[in-house]
C-alpha cells in the first residue's frame, strides 16, 4: 500500500472494496458488506467456505481450533480457517479437501484413495481435515517417519478411533511417494 | 461472533495509533487462536469495538541470533520456533515450550507475542455466552472470584491476583487497607496488624466505636453472605495500640529541627499530630476548651465513646513528643498571624462547632444541643426539664436526645421531613427508635414562648415536596396545620458549620482547596471539618493525615507524603471460610437507658476477632498465568521489549486481578531477547496436561542448571500455572547451589520450591505435580 496512506481510507476501502481470495485454483472476489454473497468483517474463513462459496468440503465441529476438522492449506501451511478472519486472508492462495482430486483427470489425491483403502474413518467428519493435514506434512516432507506423522496430525481429533487406520494410510501414501 | 470495525495495518506505528484512538477498546490481532474464541463465547470483559489484524505486518518474524543472544520478533509463529536450528541448538528449553503449546495447526497460526499476551484459561472467566455466560467473575468486575469457593482444581498454589483498589478501601475516606491488616490479625500477628493501621488511622480506638462504616457496604463477601465486620475487628486493634502505646506512640528516632502550630485538638488535629511528629517535626496543638479531644470528648456521649478511650488517645500522642495547650483560644488570647511567625507552619482545624439558628420567634428560648452536651460531657448532668423537644434530625439530634433519656428525661424528636430523610447515622437513628424515644416527623416549629415555667412550642405540620439542592423531598408546609405543643425545654440541634472567622478573608475563595484541606498562605492550612462542614470522624483523620502530607511537600520540610498502601504485596492469600458474620454484642436496651457510661456496643474477644477476619476474602484472581513460552522466557533470564520498554520476563506478568500483563491498551510487544545460555547449561521445560495435546498445563517446570566441578553452579527454576503468573523457584534453586544434582538433592529442592504453597480446596495434587516435575527437571529426565 503506498506509504503516507491513512487509517482512515484504508478503513474506508476495505467496507467498499473486495477481496481476492485463490481457492483450489479458482479467484474469488468477495465484497465486504453485509448482503447475500458478501463477507462481513467477523465471518470466519470456515464460514465464507461454507456459507458463502458452498465449500462445504471444509467441516466445522468445535468452531474453537480444538478439533482440527475446518483444516485448509493455506500459502502451504495446515492452517485452522475456524481461527481465521476471511478479511485477513486477503491475497491468499488456499486448498480445500475440494481440490485436492487432480485438476485434469479427476483422479483422488494418493491420500484420498489410501483413505478408502485404509478405512480410515468411520462418520467420516473429521476425515477432510486428517487429510488437508496430513497433504499439508507430506508437501513439506515426503517421506516422515510414523512418529512424525503422529506429531503432525496430534492437533486432529477423531471420536471414532479411526487415528490408527490413519496412521496407517498416510504411511502407505508417505512411503510411495518417498 | 458480534460485529467490529476491522482493521489492516502495515506498521506497529499504526497499530498503536489505533489502539491510542480506541481507548482499550481495541484487541489487536497477532494470531487469532485465543482471540478469535474469546470473541465467539463472549468471553472478554468487554466486547471490543476494533480489531487490529498485525499480520501482515513486515519485519517481525524473524529469528536471529547475535554475540549477545537471540533476538525473536514478536510475530515470529510458533511453528518456526519450533524448527529453528537456533532455537533447537542452543535454547531447547525454549523449543520445547513452544512445542508444548496447543497443536502443530495451532503452532501454524499463533505467534510469540500473542502466547505472552494471552488472556486466562479460567474456565469461570471463559465461561462461553452459549452455554449461559458470561460469569461475572472478579476479573470482569464482579465481586467474587468462582474459584474461592467453587471448583479450583486449575487454580492457583500461589494465591491470588490482588485487585488494584478494594471495595473497602476505596470506600473508606482514609484508605485503609483493610485486606492488609485483616491478614495479620488472622495470623494472629496483632502487632504487625495494628503497624498496618497505623500507616492510614492512628485512632483505630476510637473511629472503631464510632465511625458510620462506609467500607462494609462495599464488601465484597456481601454477595456471598453478609460483610466483614470490619469496624469490630478495627476496634480491636486500636484496643490493642492502646494497651501498648508507648510501644506505637514513640517519639522519633530523628528530629527534624521544626516545630508546627496545630490549632484545634480534635481528630483532624491528632492526626495531623501524629503523622507530623512521626516524621520527626515537634507538635504543638492549641486547644480552646480544658481538655483535649475536641468533639470526641465534648459533643461525642459517653455511651457511644467513653472518655477513657479519647483520653488515653490522648496520653499516648503525648507519649511522642505531641504537646498540648488547652485553655488556649487562638484568635483571642494568641492571634494566628502570631502562631505563623512562630512556627514553621500552622494547621487549623477548629472543627465545625457554629450552631445554624431555628429562625424563628423566641429563639433565645431554645437552648444549644452542642453546648448541652459539652455541660454533660464536662459531667454537668442536669437536665433542662422533663419532657424536652429536640428539634433537628441529625446526629447531633440523636445524641442530645439517647442523652436526655439517659439522664431520666423525655426527649421528643421534632423534624421537619421524614424518617426517610433523616441525616443521622442509620445505627443511631434505630438505636434511639428502639429505646422509645418519641419522633414527630413532619412538623417544623414556628414559635416558642415561655408560659409558666413551662414552653409553648408552635408547630406546623409538613408534607415532602419537590426535591432540593441535596436531592431529599423539600419540606412543605401545610396551610392551617399549626398546633401548639407543651414542653419543658426546648434544644436546637439543627446543625453546625465551621466558624471560619478566625482565617484570613481570603479563606471563602480556597484557592488550592484539595477538598478536606487546604493550603490558606506560606505556612497557613486547614483542614478537617472547618473546611468540609460537619463530616466523621474518619474523615477527618483522613484530612489531618493528608494535611500532614501537604505541609511536608508544600514547605519541603520532610519525605513526599506516605505511601496509599501499606505494604507491598505480589500475591494476595485468598481465603474462604463459611464462618458466618459475628454476632456483635449490645448492651440490652432496659439496660443502657439507665446511664451514659454504659457503652452500647461491645468488642469482641481476641479469638472471635481473628475469627472474623478469616472472613475477609482477601479479594483477587485466583487464575493462573496461560503462556508457557513466558515460563521458559523466564528461566533464560529473556527480556520482552514493547514499544515503549524493555522489561524483565519475570515483570512482564502482571499480578493484578484484571491485566493479565503490564501492557498498557495502547503498547504491543515488538521483540523478544534471550541472552546466550552458559556453555552448557543443562535446560529442560517440562509440561504435565490433561491430555496432550491440546490442553493448557496444569503444571510446567522449566529450568536451566549450569554445573562446576560436577556440582550445582547456578540454577534457574521456574513454575509455571501455579500462580497468576510465572514464578521463579528461590528456595529450590539456593538449595541446588554448590550441590551435586543427585537424587537427594532433587528431591529436597522439589519440596522447598513447594514448601510455600497453599493449595486451594481441590488443587493440593499440583503441588505433588510439581514437585515431580522439578525432581525430574534435576536430573534431566523427560515429563513421562
């Protein structure tokens, strides 16, 4: 922004401008305002997933950055969008469970397949983020060891024990791609 | 989430710009991990009306590393701690409590400078408006901490964040620390109780009988059951300077060289005696009547103050170095021009002592209240007749008429307006109720003439109009409502006011009036009730104490003023005892109207005393500090610097009941620095939850021991959720130094660091906790 630009303008152009956001590969630009389709200044980024674009891939269960089910990538980090302002993530580039499956061909995400080939969840809620998570680790380290893989996913929680099958499929996945 | 204005800004500048404009009514947002939940349960205090996103904010991520240590800005996340070769290598136990926190997608977003800033994880003051919230706690201005009585097996070992200001000190007109001195006492420590008194009352024996209370209202275990009978307890205390007088009333060990003219002797005069003298000026007070005391001894009956009390007072300023000259009427046998070129300064306070006149025809008819309770406090007990009408409805009233019944009269309360409106004290009003005297509200005399040896009393009858200046129902008469009653005698006690004629002219503008004193000319003051009107008699010894405190620094004669609070303190022992409040005992009414000396309230004993001070709350936070970074921080000795200093990490956790930090709403953390560790220290940071991850601590230990020759050399022990904030180990590290890290040795200093805790209700398994915990960081052992 150019320098010597005030608060106050700045306030201003954010109630009437929009903001960009990249999700799976597709530009979104959102106004802010409080009409349909628009984001409001407190929506969280779980929310204008859900709500606003119909992502609704991206699951909300504690709303309180316990559980780890809202997980996206976002700039390649595993990130909480329960514990993000949209209006903060201005410029950002995010993935959802929805765009995971490859672009072209349609085909699941390794992780995704080993997923089903594992049964690694039972209700399934939790599932979208243990894989965003999981994605998020083995984009930064394509060969972590099952400790590893532990630690990176200790921050998603699963009510029906599926943790160990988890563990399994993304070691499956982990050591293909080693 | 409610709606706020949002903002984005680029620079720190900004950002404190903004918070400046926003008063506190700003959260900035480094992170959102805490603040995004507090504001989704409605958790915060206040609802902020701004956010401030410093995200995008450049420069403030980095890690570097130089010859003095590690340089963190305050954005830097967690998660990169976490990785830093840096970190890893040379400052693990700062590593480690980083890796301690939350999870590794929370360690993705959360930053160094929010963990510090963090608010607390009391689950009373989280308590989430979905489910019912907020709870009013102590920290969000309510009157009770939950945790005293209620579940508090998160909570503190340590005790509690003391509030800024307690409700009854600030209540109180001279301040006292109440919370202070009750502790004491229930030590059983009555000496260093009656020390902390002395600092803001030096006539706790006398403002113990008779002050009107203004601290017990605002108590805070009201809310819980009844007040702290705080003004028994302060009695008792002043019994006991008493009793040991020559041991509290020494002279000074240094003289100061000046000697102070105080005129008037009451208790704006002896207090302003007792501060001077103790700063080692000589006192010299002038009284008009024979004795001293003022008020206490001339208009105060007997049954409420016995004269023993205000004499022995007396005795033990005089015990001091305080001379008093009665007999003297400064105006007339010594003019106050003489007293000022005399003295190094001269204090006036002649109190309020002017009678208002009735205003109407055959005033000379009724007789003066104070003057009649002046003949009786100078043991002159006849009575101006049998049936007397005491015309006014204030204390003075109360106190001529209780008198006139003690002496075998029968005294009539004649008041314009009702019971409602009455200025006298509540106790003194019910007291005379209660004792039978005979009240007719609503009626104003007009006339009294004599007839026969008896009084002709005409009288109007009244009815509450619109309010006046002082906001009660203005008093109206009703037309052709006059009666003529019959007494004996008839005494005015409509009220006083301060005979200001003996100041200089000037006086009527108070310049530099402060409220209860005032600075006349040079070396001219005054204070007290000739300033205010008729007040109490704490509030004049509040006066006379500030005035001291005015002389000294106007004449810079003396150290600033004494210090508002007694002692220091970090954190404050929270106590809850179910005890209810003590049953103050009364002299039976058949039996208190037959004599003035029978005191109508009594003490208590010394054991229901301490009983009763077990009551105070000794009101605070009983929340533990959040941040684990901070415990680690501490250990490495690291600094936190904001954009306005650079402070120690230890004194960066606030001990106040509603700041989690030092922070001021308008400053923010910018960097943190840790000095370079001593080549190889061993350090460790040990965390014990719940379930990890996730959870908050429940106890965590972080530590840094250098060894010599195979012995202890420094050691650096921190605890963290154990107190309101990070606490260093003191006793266990001095019991480390010079030893070798063994077993033994751990497990000693493991209970030392312990040996002061005071475990809540349900929380005593912390203290086990943590002593494992230490034991184990000795000997470099993991958690689990």
């Amino acid at each position: 922004m150019a320098k010597g630009k005030t608060i106050r303008t700045r306030r201003k152009a954010l109630e009437t401008e929009s903001i960009r956001l990249v999700i799976n590969g597709q530009t979104y630009d959102l106004n802010i305002g409080s009409r349909f389709g628009e984001v409001e200044p407190f929506h969280t980024l779980s929310q204008t997933l859900r709500d606003t674009l119909g992502l609704t891939g991206t699951k909300l269960s504690c709303d309180q950055g316990a559980c780890g089910a809202c997980t996206v990538i976002m700039d390649g980090h595993a990130v909480l969008s329960c514990k993000l302002l949209t209006v903060e993530c201005d410029g950002k580039t995010i993935t959802t469970i929805e765009g995971l499956r490859d672009r072209d061909t349609g085909e699941l995400d390794p992780l995704q397949k080993a997923f089903i080939d594992y049964t690694a969840f039972q209700c399934g809620f939790c599932t979208p983020g243990m894989i965003m998570t999981a994605r998020a680790l083995l984009d930064e380290r394509p060969s972590p060891s099952e400790d590893e893989v532990k630690e990176a996913l200790s921050g998603n929680f699963c009510r029906c024990i599926s943790h160990y099958q988890v563990i399994k499929a993304i070691m499956s996945v982990a050591q293909k791609e080693r | 989430m409610k709606s706020f204005t949002h903002y984005d800004v680029g620079t720190i500048e900004e950002a404190v710009k903004l918070l400046k404009n926003y008063k506190g009514k700003a959260k900035i947002n480094a992170g959102g991990t805490d603040l995004l939940g507090a504001l989704k349960q409605g958790s915060l205090r206040d609802y902020p009306e701004a956010i401030i996103n410093i995200k995008d904010v450049k420069g403030l991520d980095a890690i570097k590393q130089d010859k003095a240590g590690l340089r963190i800005g305050a954005l830097t996340k967690l998660a990169d701690i976490v990785n830093s070769p840096i970190v890893k290598e040379s400052y693990p136990v700062l590593a480690d409590a980083a890796k301690s926190v939350a999870t590794p997608l929370i360690r993705n977003m959360c930053t160094i400078g929010g963990n510090l800033a963090q608010d607390v994880r009391c689950w009373y003051y989280r308590y989430p408006q979905q489910i019912g919230g907020p709870i009013t706690c102590l920290r969000k201005g309510g009157k009770i901490c939950n945790a005293l009585m209620g579940d508090n097996r998160y909570h503190s070992l340590f005790g509690a964040a003391p509030l800024e200001t307690y409700p009854c000190s600030s209540g109180c007109p001279a301040h006292i620390d109440m919370p202070s001195y009750l502790a004491m006492v229930r030590a059983g420590d009555m000496m260093e109780a009656a020390r902390r008194m002395l600092v803001f009352n030096p006539v706790p024996a006398i403002t113990g009988r008779v002050c009107p209370i203004f601290c017990e209202p605002e108590c805070n275990r009201s809310a819980f059951d009844e007040p702290v009978a705080i003004r028994c307890v302060e009695r008792s205390v002043g019994d006991y300077i008493l009793e040991r007088a020559s041991d509290f009333f020494a002279p000074p060990e240094h003289e100061s060289g000046r000697t102070i003219a105080i005129v008037g002797s009451g208790p704006a005069g002896m207090s302003a005696a007792y501060y001077l003298r103790k700063a080692g000026h000589r006192v010299k007070v002038f009284e008009k009547m024979k004795e001293a005391g003022g008020m206490l001894l001339y208009s105060i009956p007997s049954y409420r103050l016995p004269k023993d009390v205000v004499r022995r007072q007396v005795r033990a300023l005089e015990g001091m170095g305080v001379k008093f000259q009665v007999g003297v009427n400064v105006g007339k046998d010594v003019t106050l021009a003489e007293l000022m070129r005399r003295f190094a300064a001269v204090f006036v306070a002649a109190g309020a002592w002017k009678e208002r006149p009735l205003g109407i025809k055959g005033e000379k008819i009724a007789l003066s209240g104070l003057a009649f309770l002046n003949r009786v406090n100078a043991g002159d007990t006849a009575i101006p007749g049998k049936k007397v009408a005491v015309v006014g409805g204030g204390n003075v009233a109360m106190d001529v008429a209780r008198t006139l019944l003690r002496l075998g009269a029968e005294p009539v309360v004649l008041y314009r307006r009702t019971r409602d409106e009455m200025p006298a004290f509540r106790d003194e009003l019910e007291k005379a109720t209660e004792e039978g005297i005979e009240f007719q509200f609503l009626t104003l005399p007009t006339e009294a003439v004599k007839n026969n040896g008896s009084i002709s009393v005409t009288c109007r009858r009244m009815k509450l109009g619109a309010p006046d200046a002082s906001g009660r129902p203005q008093p109206v008469p009703i037309a052709g409502s006059e009666f003529i009653a019959t007494f004996d005698a008839l005494i005015k006690a409509i009220g006083e006011e301060p005979d200001t004629t003996l100041l200089p002219a000037e006086f009527s503008t108070r310049s530099s009036n402060t409220g209860s004193t005032a600075r006349l000319g040079k070396n001219l003051f005054a204070g007290g009730d000739l300033v205010t009107g008729p007040s109490t008699v704490v509030q004049a010894i509040a006066a006379g104490r500030e005035a001291a405190g005015l002389m000294e620094s106007a004449l810079k004669i003396g150290k600033p003023a004494t210090s508002e609070r007694g002692t220091e303190r970090a954190f404050s022992e929270p106590s809850f005892v179910a005890t209810a409040r003590a049953g103050i005992p009364e002299a039976s009414i058949t039996e208190r109207i037959k004599s003035l000396e029978i005191e109508d309230i009594r003490g208590l004993s010394p054991k229901d005393i301490e009983a009763e001070a077990r009551r105070c709350f000794n009101c605070g936070c009983l929340a533990v500090g959040p941040s684990d970074i901070g415990v680690a921080l501490v250990a490495l000795d690291a600094t936190i610097v904001t954009t306005r200093r650079t402070v120690g990490a230890l004194d960066f956790f606030s001990t106040s009941a509603t700041e989690a930090t030092v922070l001021d709403p308008d400053e923010m953390i910018t960097e943190i620095r840790v000095p370079r560790p001593a080549d190889g220290a061993k350090q460790s940071f040990l965390k014990f939850t719940l379930r990890e991850p996730v959870d908050f601590a429940i106890v965590s230990v972080a530590s840094m021991i250098s060894m010599k020759d195979g012995l202890c050399d420094e050691a650096r022990i921190v605890l963290g959720a154990v107190a309101p904030s990070p606490i260093r180990a003191f006793a266990a590290e001095e019991m480390l130094k010079g030893k070798p890290t063994d077993e033994t040795v751990a497990v000693l200093a493991a209970e030392a660091a312990l040996a002061e805790a005071k475990p809540l209700g349900m929380n005593a398994y912390k203290a086990e906790i943590a002593k494992a915990l230490i034991k184990r960081a000795i000997l470099g052992q993991p958690a689990s």
